[in-house]
C-alpha cells in the first residue's frame, strides 16, 4: 500500500502566506485553498517577487525556517510502519527539500523553478500540477492500493484517483465534491483512520 499526502495545509504551514509576512508582499497570502487557477496564482506570486527585487536564494532562505506541523513526523514515522510514504505537493523542491529532512526524508514530488541569470523567479516547471492522478493511477497500475489525503481543490484529481481518499480539514468546495469521503480534522485522527484501513486491508496490502 501506498500514502499519498499532499505537505502544505496536511503536514505543514502553507510556505507562500509565510514570504508575504517575511517580505510584507500580499499577493503572497493567496494560495490553492483559494483559487483553483495554479498558473493565475504563480504569475501573482512571481509578478510580486520580480517588482521587489527579491532573488531565489533570499526567498528559499526564508521558505527555509518553516517548519512541519507538531506531530508530522511522528503521524509519517507511524504509517509508514504498513505502507510507502509518497509528499506529492504543488509547492516547489527548492523551497521543500529542507522540510523533507525534518519530516524524515521522504520522496517529494513537486514543482521547480525557472531562473535569469541575475537568480531571480521567471517561471516554473509544473511537474505535479494536473499530473496527480497520472501518479496515483501509476501506483495502482504497478498494484499497490492508494490512500490519498489532501485538504484543497489542487488535491481532487489525487484523492479521486486514491482506493482510499481523506480530506484533511478540507475547503467546502472539496468537500462537496468528495461528499462520501471521510474528514479529519488532526494527524490524530488521520492517523486512527489510516490504522483501520491498515486493519482491513492488511498492513503489507
């Protein structure tokens, strides 16, 4: 069996509001729990980076302190007793990679960025956006069963495509498009429920 979660808003602090309070940069504050337009999105954050001046290395040192949610690592550590541990996010490997470390050094997949040669943001390389279920529907192919868990619209094709889908503390709009999948509002009670289905399934399942 395999768990795929997504990282920002499940196991850890949405990172862009993080660089708009760093950098006192609003158009930073939104996020996929409020819009489902990633490339709309993106040009705002990136279009708000480039008219401060700001280079990746000033962004990711601040993206850096972020930290994982109280008792990630342990809910990771936990789970991964009975499955393989998948982060399959829309946040970027150069702002991630160091919170891997700290959840324990999990596989990430996520976006990258594209530079100039002066360091700063131009672009991105959407490696995850829109190819969630072509993951998942890989896994399952390959033969293992899924759990997704997710907690906003950018995480509905994963979690459609899951055996298992568990919204984590989920905007409305998701709720309502997945109304017959369970709701967890703490890594407790995700964890409790991947533990049933642990038990039902058979932990090497």
């Amino acid at each position: 069996m395999i768990a795929a979660i997504d990282l920002e808003g499940v196991l850890a602090p949405e990172i862009w509001p993080y660089l708009g309070d760093e950098f006192g940069l609003p158009e930073l504050h939104l996020t996929t729990r409020d819009t489902a337009d990633f490339d709309d999105l993106m040009g705002q954050r990136v279009g708000a980076l480039s008219r401060a001046g700001l280079t990746l290395a000033q962004v990711q040192h601040a993206a850096h302190r972020v930290q994982p949610y109280l008792g990630s690592k342990e809910f990771l550590h936990r789970i991964r007793r009975h499955c393989q541990v998948m982060i399959i996010s829309d946040t970027f490997h150069e702002f991630a990679e160091p919170m891997m470390d700290r959840l324990g050094g999990y596989n990430l997949f996520a976006n990258r960025f594209e530079v100039d040669s002066s360091g700063r943001i131009v672009g991105w390389k959407l490696r995850i956006r829109g190819r969630k279920a072509m993951v998942i529907d890989g896994f399952r192919k390959a033969g293992f069963r899924v759990i997704g868990m997710g907690d906003s619209l950018n995480d509905l094709t994963l979690l459609q495509m899951a055996d298992h889908p568990v919204l984590f503390r989920p905007v409305e709009k998701l709720r309502s498009e997945l109304p017959d999948a369970p709701t967890v509002q703490t890594l407790d009670e995700a964890l409790e429920l991947f533990l049933s289905i642990f038990r039902k399934n058979g932990s090497d399942a």
